[in-house]
C-alpha cells in the first residue's frame, strides 16, 4: 500500500526501497573531486549579479542600456556589451534566462554541501531581485523573454523552447527553497504557476496536446514538486494538462518513440512522469518510466560511456556505430544519471547505480576541464575526436548549466536510507551522520590512494608520506589492480543496523572484506548490494578492496569494434585516426600494458601504451583528456 510522508516539505509516496538523506547530511571528504567541487563553486560565484539579471531586469521594464532619456548629454554605462553574457543568454538570443534557474540550483546545492553563507546571500539576493521583477510584471509572469512567446507557440508559431527556459528557473527557485529555505522562492514559484493555470485553462486537451509537442522540458516535473509542496488542486490540475500523453501512452503500449528523437526533450519529461507517480500514486507514471528505461537503455544498448545518444538524438538499437558523429550530450549524460538514481531508489537494484558510475566518470568528469571548469557540450568516442570547449561568458549551452549543476552535488547518491539501515551506493570519499535507531550514528569511506589506484588523483601530504618516509611499509611496487576503501563508524553507543555495500559491475574477482582487521567469508556477485549486519560500536572499522582489470567492451553494432576500460574508466588512445590493433579481445593485455604508472607521490590511473603493433599509441583516461585529438574504438584484429 502506498502511503505519504513527509521529507524535507515534500510530499513522497512512501514505497522506496532507498531513500536520500536530508540535504546537507553529506559532505565530501578532501580530495580530488573536492578540487572539482571548488572549481565549479569558483566559477559559480564569479558569474555578477548584474548579469544573471539582466535580461529579467529588460523585460520588466527595470533596466535599459542607454541609461536615461536624454539626447545631447547621454552617455553610455561604464560597463557596456563587452562586459554582458552572450551565447544563449544573448538579449537577443529566445532562450535567454535559462541559466538562471541552473544557477540558482548549483548555488542551493552548493549551499547544502557546504554552508556556505556567502553564496546563499548572493542567492537570496538575486530571489529578492527576481520577486521584484515579478512584481513589476504585474505579479505572476517572470522570465527573461515576453509574455508574446508563449501566445505565439500556442498559435503554433515557431520559438525556441520557452517552455524549456522557464522549466529551469522554475527547478532553479524550487531547490533554493527546498535545499536553501528561500521563502520568496516558493512564492515566486506560485506566482509563475497562476500565470500558467489561467493561461492553460483555455485549451482544449487536443490543443495542449499539440503545445506539448514542442520542448516542454521539464515542466510536468516542477509542477509535481509544486502539488508535493502545497496540495493545492490547481497544481495537481497542472500535472494533468502537462501530461504529455502522445510520448507517455506510446511508451506504455511499447512503440518505439526514441529512435531520432530529442532525447533531452524526452528525458525532463520522464523525470517529470517520476516525480508525478511520487506524488499521485498513478501508476500510469510508473508505467512510462520504466518502459522508457527499457526502451532507452535495457534494448537500446549504449556506448562504453553509458551514452545512448549522439549529437542530441538517440541512436538506433545496437546499431551506434553508425552514428559515432559529434558524440553525448552532457544534459542527457546529466538528466539520465538523475533517472538512474530515481529507480535505484525506487527498487534498489545496483544496476542503476552502476549506470550512474559508469556516466559520472566517463561524461560529468569527462566533459567538465579539470583546470578552469568550462564545459564541452558534446563528448565524442569515434575516430579522432576533440573536444569543444565552452567560455566563462560567451556560450552558455544548456550543457553550460547542467555542468553547474552535476558539479554542485556528488554527495547525494553517496549514501542512502534504507529499512534497517544505510547502504554506500557510489564509492565517493565522503562522510555522514544519521540516526538509527535512536543513536547517533556517523560513517566516514576514504580510499586508499598507495595501495590502491584513486580516479583523478594528484599530490596529496598523504603521497608525500609514501615517498619521503621510510618507518611505514612499503607502497606496492607497480600499479595497484584494486580500488582500497576504508569505512569508520562514530556511534554513541552500540547499535544494530544494516550496512549494504554496492558491489560493483566491473569486479574483476571476489572483493576482499575485513571487519576490525578480521577478513569475513563473503559471498557476492557484481551488481549487487552486500549486506552487513551487526552490531556496530564506535571505532568500528571496514576495510575494502576491489580488483578491477583491463577489459575491451565492443561497440554495440559492430562486434570487432572496441573501447577498452580500465574499471570503470574509459580509456582514450592520442591518435587522431582509426588504428586497427591486433590481439585478443578477451585478453587486452595482450595489446596494452601499464605506461608511466607513477608520477612522483600518485599513481597515474589509466595510462597505458600499445605493445606488439605497428605503430605505438598511448592511452589515458578519457576524463584527462583536454585539447588532444582521441580515438575510444578501435578495430581488433584477432590473431590466427
């Protein structure tokens, strides 16, 4: 039976086998993607508050570029068009405003992570500023464009995606309230919403229906997060208009509506069908995401990075390497983990969260620069790709914004709540706190990055050590083949709860476990969750390792076609062309071996060079990748 509660003001239905944590109970630990985090907090914060505004500041009639009304004595502002945002936030540009509701989502979430008082007052500020904006308005509509657009796309006149454009401010004011507390938000959002319960009203379901056609983006889901907020019946009344019927129905009956579709106009809508099933109970909801996961990803097939589409469009079932253009989208890459995470809660099967990993590493790391933290909108894998990257201020793709976003929030698939305790599900150094069974319970998961390999690592006091001091034992002698985590456990006094361990699609072999330095007979199987259940004292301590091996994955459409993948790291050859290698598929090593797997106090992970062809390329993680020309697949030749 389905029940409502109440989580952080939202209305859920209560039928997760996982739930998240509180915003905020979760934090990172020091460490390479907390460098990361830093990076996209710095950028985040330098982007003015004059220039989020702008376009909002134009069409409510606060703000003109010339400054005043006068003639022989005018004079321009000091900061002229040379300082603005440009790109898609262009004042010329439809889809400007956008990025302001992916802006205020990155600042609420990193607000969450970590208290962060600056950026909330920078935050607030700009609510404030967009409630003023609303005011002048007239008191509902708010956006960066006129009222005209919406009148147009309802006469079937072509503009691009202002549905789409409010959908972000409208996510964006909601996590200011939900992660952030912003009152003002919620009411901003309420306004907005009156506008288009009263605009909608005159249409007929064959109308909307039509209007929906066009990219909604996510707006059936900020209406579900509204109705889950306030119950009010013009809210659930939203839900219904903006269910897009002609997409979800053919879903459900088993049509194939993907193929050369816009996938990120289908993905916000599903996340959208999710939120509308936690928040009704209509099973109908349900229906529509699981049979979009099934046509997107189980029958589908996907790319080594997880990808599904190319060049905004999905592909057609295992047939990509025909499609290996321009490469994944990183709002999809983004959107789809958000799915993932949805049905891992709402099952809890890893697979799931293995998709999650597998898109983490190979797209939000990959398309995100590990040095000024710009974007490239797309991510190629064929044959002499290269990536493109964005400016500070004179693009502004959507993927511009959802780059702010999935680098504001690593923590929240991390741990999770479930019946009889808490489970890791991504194996991200971080630390929480919650209660079980009335005891405060606090866990904290390092890695180990001497006797284990640690995707992006750097120079640490922790690899000084390894190389300066001689009284402590010695660090392997070649690369580590596992991943090493160590779990410790604060509690209050002694409790009983389950601890689930994600176990990982690319094990190489039986994980090893030892509990207080004593190793446990454990039985388990790659994606799946180990559990371990006993009672827990302060001081309790788990240790971890994974192996992990070199694999070639083939390429959907194309058998003798591979990517090779060190764990779940995509690798990336420096060639600029198709090389055909020749060996054995089942035995990479037979074309690839380790190459400058140490750089001072840090393991390289990933690096590895060609041995045994005509020609030597070298290979590192796809996520290093910066300006270099790279193939991922290559053609294998076996050898007879």
């Amino acid at each position: 039976m389905k029940y409502k509660t109440k989580n952080g003001g939202l209305s859920v239905i209560g039928s997760d086998i996982f739930k998240e944590l509180p915003s905020g109970r979760s934090k990172l630990v020091p460490g390479p993607l907390t460098n990361r985090f830093e990076l996209n907090t710095k950028y985040v914060m330098s982007l003015t508050n004059d220039n989020l505004l702008r376009n909002f500041y134009l069409e409510a009639g606060l703000w003109s570029y010339s400054g005043n009304g006068g003639t022989t004595t005018s004079t321009t502002r000091p900061v002229g068009p040379e300082h603005w945002h440009w790109g898609w936030e262009s004042p010329t540009c439809e889809l400007r405003g956008h990025i302001m509701g992916h802006w205020l989502s990155a600042a609420a979430r990193i607000y969450a992570q970590s208290n962060d008082r600056l950026i909330k007052a920078k935050a607030d500020t700009i609510v404030d500023e967009l409630a003023r904006c609303q005011k002048a308005n007239g008191g509902e509509w708010l956006a960066a464009f006129p009222e005209t657009y919406m009148h147009r796309i309802a006469q079937g006149k072509w503009v691009w995606a202002p549905h789409y454009t409010i959908h972000k401010l409208l996510m964006g004011l909601l996590e200011m309230y939900t992660l952030a507390g912003s009152e003002p938000a919620l009411t901003v959002m309420q306004g907005i919403a009156a506008w288009f319960h009263r605009w909608t009203g005159s249409f007929s379901r064959e109308e909307m229906d039509d209007l929906l056609d066009l990219e909604t983006g996510g707006m059936l889901e900020t209406w579900a997060e509204l109705y889950g907020i306030t119950g009010e019946p013009r809210h659930l009344e939203l839900i219904h208009r903006y269910d897009r019927r002609r997409f979800f129905d053919a879903l459900i009956e088993g049509k194939d509506v993907l193929t050369n579709k816009h996938a990120n106009t289908q993905i916000p809508e599903i996340l959208g069908a999710a939120r509308a099933w936690e928040v009704t109970g209509l099973e109908r909801y349900r229906q529509a995401v699981e049979a979009f996961w099934a046509q997107a990803v189980t029958t589908r097939g996907y790319v080594c990075t997880g990808a599904g589409d190319n060049a905004e469009l999905w592909m057609p079932p295992e047939k990509m390497a025909l499609r290996l253009g321009v490469g994944q989208e990183h709002c999809c890459t983004y959107n789809m983990m958000r799915l993932a995470h949805i049905l891992l809660r709402w099952t809890g099967d890893a697979k799931y969260a293995d998709y999650w990993e597998r898109r983490f590493y190979n797209g939000v790391l990959a398309q995100q620069h590990g040095e000024n933290g710009m974007i490239a909108y797309f991510l190629g894998v064929g044959a002499g790709s290269q990536k493109t990257w964005g400016t500070p201020t004179q693009h502004f793709w959507c993927c511009h914004g959802t780059l702010m976003q999935a680098n504001a929030s690593y923590e929240r698939q991390i741990f999770l709540e479930h019946q009889d305790g808490i489970a890791i599900s991504q194996w991200i150094p971080a630390e929480t706190s919650l209660v079980l069974s009335g005891v405060k319970v606090g866990l904290r998961l390092e890695q180990d990055a001497q006797f284990g390999v640690h995707p992006l690592n750097g120079w640490s006091v922790e690899g000084m050590r390894a190389i300066t001091e001689v009284h402590v034992p010695s660090i392997p002698e070649s690369r580590p083949d596992r991943y090493v985590y160590t779990i410790r456990v604060q509690t209050d006094s002694s409790v009983s709860f389950s601890l689930k361990l994600r176990l990982p699609w690319w094990l190489s072999g039986t994980p090893r476990i030892q509990m207080n330095a004593q190793t446990l007979d454990i039985e388990g199987t790659p994606t799946s969750f180990l559990e371990l259940k006993r009672e827990w004292k302060d001081g309790d301590r788990v240790n971890i390792e994974f192996p992990k091996r070199l694999t070639a994955e083939p390429l959907p459409g194309e058998t003798k076609t591979f990517a090779f993948m060190d764990g779940p790291i995509v690798l990336a050859g420096l060639v600029d062309e198709e090389r055909r290698l020749t060996g054995d598929s089942e035995l990479p090593s037979s074309m690839l071996v380790p190459d400058r797997e140490r750089h001072h106090g840090w393991w390289n992970v990933g690096n590895y060079r060609t041995i045994g062809q005509a020609r030597g390329i070298r290979f590192v993680p796809l996520y290093e990748i910066r300006d270099e020309a790279y193939t991922v697949y290559f053609p294998v030749e076996s050898i007879t």
